[in-house]
C-alpha cells in the first residue's frame, strides 16, 4: 500500500472543482425539473458531490486504450468534463471478469490488466483524478478538486480461488472491493472458506459487494460480516422484477447491517426514464433508510447502451437530485445519498478493520 501511495503522492496544485461549482443550470442539457430545483441541485453538488459506486470504463479503455476522457467522446458515455458537470466527486471503477467462459489464470490476468490500466488512468490525469484507498483519501481529493478513484468493485468468482493470500495481494494492489457472486464459497450460501473471505475481507477492510448474489445468500453475508456491505449496482425488485435488482428482505439486511444499496440507471432493471429511477430510489430509501442508499449507476460503456431519458452519461446527475428535491427529499437526506453514505461505509469497515486487526492475526 505504501508503494502505491508513494507513486500517486498528493498535489497541492490548485485544480478545477469537484462537481458542478462552475457549471450553471444553463449550461446543462434541457430537463423536465424546474429552473430553481436545478439550480439548488447544482449547489447541493458543488458541497457533496456523487460516490459512484459502479463505472466500467476500464474494461472499456481496456479495448480502447488510446482514448482521452479529457475530451468528450460520443462513443463512450464517460469522461472528466462529463463526470466534473454531473458532480461526481468519488468512483468506484469496476474490474469485470470476462463474459465468456474462461479458465482461473486468464480471470487473473483479465484483473491484473484492468488493475495497470486503472493505475496508468489516474497517473495519466492527475488533475482530474486521484487514486484512493482510504475514505480520508476520498475526501482529501475532493478538497483538492480531483475525483476520488477506488478499485473494485472486483469479481471474486474465480479471482482468489481458495487462496486468502490472493485476496491480501489484490489488496496490495488497491483493490478495495470484492463481489462474492457466483464463486464457489459463496455460491448456495457461505461454506466454512467463505466466512474465512469474509473475515479477512473485514481484517483488510475490503467492502464486500453483494450485486448478484441469490437473496439468501445475501443475507447470509450481510449478517455474517462485521462491516457494512454494499451493493453496488441495483434497484428495487418490487418494481422491476430483474435478476439484478434486490428484493426487500435483502433491503432490511442491509438496514440491519449498516450497508448500502446503490442504484443503478441500467434501463433494463430501473425503466427508461429518470423518474422511473427516481421511483426505485423512493422505495430504496423507504425500505433500506435514508442512511441505506447510494448511487451506482454503471456508466463507462459504448455508445448504444440503453439508458433512462436524461441520465443518459454522468452529466445527468443534477436532473435525478433535482427531481428528489421535488418529491420532497431533504437536502440532509440527499448529502447522503450523494456522497455521505458512501463515506460512512467505506469509515466503518476501516474502523471494523483496526479492531479486527488488534484481535486477531491474518486467516
């Protein structure tokens, strides 16, 4: 840790601001909100700016490697200009496994590729971006105008495979979230390794990510670990019946266990329009608690993707806080969605990790 700290040393150099501080209403596309909802929206932002939970632009560069997201690109749905006016001030950039079946070794290739090329992305922008691995980190960038940038989610179908070595190397590496959905300890619910995952994973204070996992299991993990677990890109299955999105029983888990469960705006699990979005984070919010719920929304891919009405890329955010504010949200409310939530978590499972750590030594 103390080498990747060393080679993305913090700058004092002044910087543009996180989120929308110099972006007007005006200068966003057109939205169905009121002028004044924008505006308030856009100085909400400005204060506490969005906690990504779920981006995978990487996998995409990773096909793509010469892109400038300095510049807008119409191929692709993020860059630093679009990330800057929707006020995003923390991402979690996802290191997905291949699609297709493919052996261990080529899983942890696939993951360490993503890893250099996230890496090489922060050092390439550094006024932009900054590399975190701590929740102080999250805010130092934000103070300092950059983007906070947080490895993982990552797939742990087949990424550490009995090892809990692997999984202490990957945190070495500056992964800082691990996904349990589909790997063989994790797979019909915790066998004895996977609660070891899940205890080492506290000791390293490794947020486990629970999107995809069956809801059984989900709740299983949630009440085995010690920290707050997450999932980073969902919505609300009494809604939108989908493979992906989370019923209540695993909300009340998640409440429960001090978690977090972080919409997505994939069309397919939410519906085709921003107050369709809106609609899942009501219920997230009713059933999880103000304190349970966050902002994943999967940008990071080509042109084409399907994507609700106005959150179409990263630059839509004012429109989806604007239209919360209308339907009654708190601005206290909203600063956590945005970006308390998300800071909360990621401060208890550090605090978790210390305390494991004085109790006990590594699995």
């Amino acid at each position: 840790m103390a080498d990747l700290q060393d080679e993305f040393p913090a700058d004092t150099a002044p910087a543009a601001p996180v989120g929308p501080a110099s972006v007007g209403a005006e200068d966003l596309p057109a939205a169905a909100v009121p002028s004044g909802s924008l505006d308030r929206a856009v100085g909400l932002l400005s204060v506490h700016p969005v906690a990504d939970g779920h981006n995978t632009l990487v996998w995409t560069l990773r096909q793509s490697p010469y892109h400038d997201i300095d510049t807008p690109d119409a191929n692709v749905d993020t860059d630093i200009p679009r990330l800057r006016a929707g006020g995003v001030g923390a991402q979690f950039w996802s290191l997905l496994a291949p699609r297709e079946a493919a052996s261990a070794d080529q899983v942890v290739s696939d993951t360490l590729e993503q890893i250099d090329t996230a890496l090489a992305l922060v050092r390439r922008y550094p006024d932009g971006l900054a590399l975190a691995l701590t929740a102080d980190d999250m805010a130092d960038a934000r103070n300092r105008g950059r983007i906070a940038s947080f490895l993982g989610p990552v797939a742990g179908r087949t990424l550490i495979g009995g090892s809990l070595g692997a999984l202490r190397a990957f945190h070495a590496l500056g992964v800082r979230i691990l996904a349990p959905a589909g790997a063989p300890w994790a797979d019909e619910g915790l066998t004895p390794f996977g609660h070891e995952v899940v205890k080492e994973a506290n000791r390293l204070a490794i947020l486990l990510d629970l999107t995809g996992c069956a809801p059984a299991v989900a709740c299983q993990i949630a009440g085995a670990s010690k920290a707050p677990v997450i999932v980073s890109h969902t919505a609300a299955a009494a809604l939108t019946p989908h493979p992906g999105n989370v019923n209540d029983d695993v909300l009340l888990a998640l409440r429960a266990a001090n978690g977090l469960a972080m919409v997505t705006f994939d069309s397919a699990q939410t519906g085709d329009s921003l107050h369709a979005v809106a609609d899942h984070l009501d219920h997230v919010r009713a059933v999880a608690g103000p304190e349970g719920v966050g902002l994943g929304a999967s940008f990071g891919t080509e042109h084409g993707t399907p994507r609700p009405t106005g959150l179409t890329d990263p630059s839509g955010y004012p429109r989806l806080i604007a239209e919360l504010l209308d339907r009654g949200w708190s601005e206290a409310d909203l600063s956590l969605l945005t970006w308390g939530n998300a800071q909360r978590v990621l401060r208890d499972a550090e605090f978790t990790a210390r305390a494991a750590q004085y109790r006990r030594p590594a699995s």
